[in-house]
C-alpha cells in the first residue's frame, strides 16, 4: 500500500509513449488558449507588487526557486534526449509545452511559489522548530506538500511519471527539497550575494537553453 502510494501503480506510471507524445507538442502553438496571456500577466503583477513594496528579500526567493525549476527541467530534458526518455512528462492539458517535462501552467506556478512562501517564513532566521532551523523544517514541509500534491497530478493524463521508480519520494528529496531550501535561503542572503548566485544560475539556465534547445536541438 505505502509502496503504491509513493510510486503510483507501475503499469500506469511505466508510460514510454508519454515522453513521445510530449515530444510532439514541444513549443508547438496548435494548444494555444489565450489564458495564456493573463497567468503571465498576474505572474508580473506579483513580482511588480513586491518591488513596489522593495521586498527584495521575497524577489530573490521567488527568482531563485524558478531558476532552480528550470535547471531540474533542463537536466529532465536532457535525460531524455541521452536515454529515450525523461523522467516526467507533459503530453497533454498545456497551451504551449516549454520543455518535455513542463508546461507554460507549471511554469508559471513555480515562477511565483518562492514569492508565496516566503511569506510564511518567521522574521528571524535562526528560530528553531522543533529543535531545527525554521528554514529548513519549512523547506521540507512545503516540499512534502507539492509532492504529495504530485501524486495526484501522475494520476491525470497531463502529468506523467515515466519510470516505475520515478515519484514522490524520489522527487521530494531530490527536486522539492533543492527547490525551497534554495528559496529559503535566498531570502536571508545578503542583496550582494544574491545577485551574484541568482543570477549566475539564471545566466547558465539562460546559456543551456541557447545551447541545448537553440542550437544543437537537443531539448
């Protein structure tokens, strides 16, 4: 039962032609819906609402989550282009798929996640629960959230898990926890040093995608 809950039924996730049909809307326009437009725009919203507010510290959490998000996707996508296959997918349910693993809604989902929780991250850094930095208690805690929430989504037609080994658990220690422990952290960095390792991984993001996607085509 636990096993199950975690890995989700294999037949059901051990999905080759996933990957496949994921590949076949990739940066195609044919599912465009023109919500498209409005979820970018409360995206800026946002992000112009917390720099109205020089909330820099909310910024550099949200930035450094979706930069960390499209390292992981970059990375997924290479995988499938090296072994066959990714280890998630979008096939289907996106207007513009971005990568074979993530969609334009996700995307945007994630653009924001920093910003959201960081709001409730307590206003002193070395507050202790239960005995452990609220950084990282917090980064766990929302880690197991979206991984739970995971399991719900590889049981649509729009989210696979392509390998049987592929699901929650490996993806809250391995994607998850990376993702808020780096925004948790970002927060409390100094304006310096998070200018300099935000956007240090924006620009390799930046110059994977130009590389692996624009020119060798790989992704």
């Amino acid at each position: 039962m636990l096993f199950g809950i975690l890995y989700g039924d294999i037949m059901e996730l051990n999905n080759p032609q996933g990957t496949e049909q994921a590949l076949g809307i990739l940066r195609s326009g044919e599912n465009f819906q023109w919500y498209f437009i409005p979820l970018f725009a409360f995206v800026v919203y946002i992000y112009f609402n917390e720099i109205e507010k020089k909330n820099w510290k909310a910024v550099a959490a949200g930035l450094s989550l979706y930069a960390t998000h499209w390292f992981f996707e970059i990375l997924n996508a290479l995988i499938q282009h090296f072994s066959g296959h990714a280890l998630w997918t979008v096939p289907t349910g996106t207007s513009f798929l971005l990568l074979v693993g993530v969609g334009w809604e996700l995307s945007m989902m994630f653009a924001v996640a920093g910003v959201i929780f960081a709001k409730v991250l307590p206003t002193d850094p070395d507050l202790k629960i239960l005995g452990i930095n609220n950084r990282i208690v917090i980064s766990v805690a929302n880690a197991a959230f979206f991984s739970i929430f995971e399991i719900f989504l590889a049981k649509t037609p729009a989210f696979l898990w392509v390998y049987p080994w592929w699901g929650a658990l490996p993806v809250f220690i391995t994607v998850y926890i990376p993702f808020f422990l780096m925004a948790n952290y970002a927060y409390d960095w100094t304006p310096r040093l998070q200018r300099v390792v935000i956007g240090s991984l924006i620009a390799i993001d930046f110059l994977a995608m130009v590389l692996f996607a624009g020119i060798l085509k790989w992704i």
